[in-house]
C-alpha cells in the first residue's frame, strides 16, 4: 500500500471531535437583564442633561420658557445664540476661553510631565523612605480638593499672589492621582532588562527617560492628560475664591458670574448665553476625548497581556 493511500485511511479513522452543546453555551457571553437595564439608566443619566443643553442652545430667550426642555422650539436661533454669547459684553467669553486654555496647558501639562517623571522615579529606583512616600501619594488622592482650598488661599494670599493666573496654574501642577497612575504604569510598562541595557551601552539616565522610556509611557501620559485636563477645565471653586478680577476668570466661573447677573433683580436676563456657553465649553472636551481615544484606550489595556 503506498504511503498517500495509508494517509487517506488514518484521516477516515481519526473522526474530527464533536461539539458538545455545554461547550457551546460555555463560550455564550452571559446576559444580565438587571445589569442592562443598570447601564441603561447610567446611559440616560448621562445623555439627557447632554440633550437638553444641546436642544435648549437653539432657543432664544423667550423659547426658554414657552417650550418643552426636551424638545425643539418654533424658532431655531443657534447661530444667533452663538454670535451673542462670543460678543456680548465686548467679547468677554472669548478672554474668559483664553484664561481656560492657559490653564489648562500650564496647569494640566506640568502636572502630566511631573507626574510622568516622578511615576518613572519612584517606579524604577530605589530610595530611603519609599514607602513613606507612597503612603502620602496615598492619602493625598483620599484628600478632597475643597478641603485644600481654604489653606491654599491663605498660603497664596500670604504670598501676595491671589487674583493672578499663578494662583490657578500652580496648585494644579501637583496631581496626586496622576502620580500614582503613572507609578503603577511605569512598573509594568518597562522592563528592567532594557533599562541595564541601556546602561551598559553608555546611556545616561536622562537620556534613557526621554529616548526609551518616554515613548513606552505615552499611553499612561495620555491619560493621566486627560484626567487632569479635564479636571483644570471644569476647575470651579478655586478660581471662585481666589480670582476677583473677572478679566482673569475661567470659563465655568464666568458662565456662573452671568447665571448670577440673570438672576439677579435689576441685572440683566441672559439664560440664552448661559446655556449656549455651557454648550461651547463642553466641545473642547469632547474633541479632545475623541482624537485622544485611541492611546486613552491603548493605556487602559496595556498590561492586560503578557509576552
């Protein structure tokens, strides 16, 4: 018998296994009525405000209060609404856009290259009083920012520096939770392998941070940017009491400043900017979300397979 005629006869023996109706449903993913329904009512919670923001912004000052929240009202004023919010009061929404953007790249960029290079330090050397260090990273991240708030007011007012940009961008270069995100990142995410190699190649430390180790870290870097861009953005009670010249204010304290004047007697009615310029503030985070999800995404995985 030749040698393809005795392949064929073993494929005929060897039956292909069958599959069983438990394997099957073992690799079915298990489907949760109650946690659907839990998500949807997250989702809900999430979107509608996000509606009523969206549809609100179309109406004008009047079709506020005719109209249902919900629902589109007969005249449709968006670009109007929006030509208003950037000119009224000479243009201060724009200034107050500019504040937010500088603090936010001062504030929100060197809080993500502090915590970048300190994540790293701690991650990958060692020291006397580490764990020290690491029970106060800790308990700093447990620490409300409010709580934070009164004694930095006192110690910037001490220093002559309330009502100035600094009093903003410089309690919002140290984020705790940023440092911490990126200590855990930075243990799993290099090797200590290619860090002696470095070293016996000749390498120095700052070089083997900025050419190795900085590009392994950029999904980690990412999101510790968006935490704390995010979180300088909607920065609210620290600008409130540490800001008096309104020239100075950020986005969120400026839109309350004009809640306020509308609400106020004698003051004038400006609900229409309000909730056009909350709609405005919010389009810079979306956009920022959207190009940065793919290293956002990138970071929360990384770690989640090993070679």
């Amino acid at each position: 018998m030749s040698v393809p005629v005795r392949i064929r006869e073993s494929r005929r023996r060897v039956a292909p296994p069958r599959s069983t109706g438990r394997s099957t449903s073992a690799r079915r993913p298990r489907r949760s009525v109650l946690l659907t329904a839990l998500t949807g009512v997250v989702v809900l919670y999430s979107l509608v405000p996000l509606v009523w923001l969206v549809v609100n912004a179309t109406k004008t000052q009047q079709g506020l209060f005719d109209s249902f929240g919900l629902w589109f009202a007969d005249d449709f004023a968006l670009w109007d609404n929006v030509v208003r919010t950037l000119t009224y009061d000479d243009g201060i929404f724009l200034r107050w856009l500019g504040n937010t953007v500088l603090y936010v790249v001062l504030g929100a960029g060197g809080a993500t290259a502090l915590a970048a290079l300190g994540g790293y330090g701690l991650a990958k050397f060692d020291f006397p009083g580490k764990r020290a260090v690491f029970a106060v990273i800790i308990g700093a991240v447990a620490v409300p920012g409010t709580a934070l708030a009164v004694p930095t007011f006192l110690m910037f007012s001490g220093m002559g520096l309330t009502d100035t940009p600094w009093a903003v961008v410089v309690p919002s270069l140290i984020s705790p939770f940023g440092l911490y995100l990126m200590w855990t990142f930075a243990s799993e995410a290099i090797p200590d392998e290619l860090l002696e190699a470095a070293r016996l190649d000749g390498a120095g430390e700052f070089r083997i941070f900025f050419r190795i180790c900085l590009p392994l870290l950029a999904p980690g870097t990412v999101t510790v940017l968006l935490f704390t861009a995010v979180a300088t953005w909607n920065n609210y009670f620290l600008p409130l009491i540490m800001l008096r010249d309104r020239d100075w204010y950020p986005l969120t304290v400026g839109l309350d400043a004009w809640n306020s004047q509308a609400t106020t007697a004698g003051g004038e009615v400006v609900f229409d900017l309000v909730v056009t310029g909350s709609l405005l503030t919010i389009l810079p985070l979306i956009a920022a979300f959207l190009l940065l999800q793919r290293f956002w995404q990138s970071g929360l995985t990384a770690g989640g397979v090993k070679g």
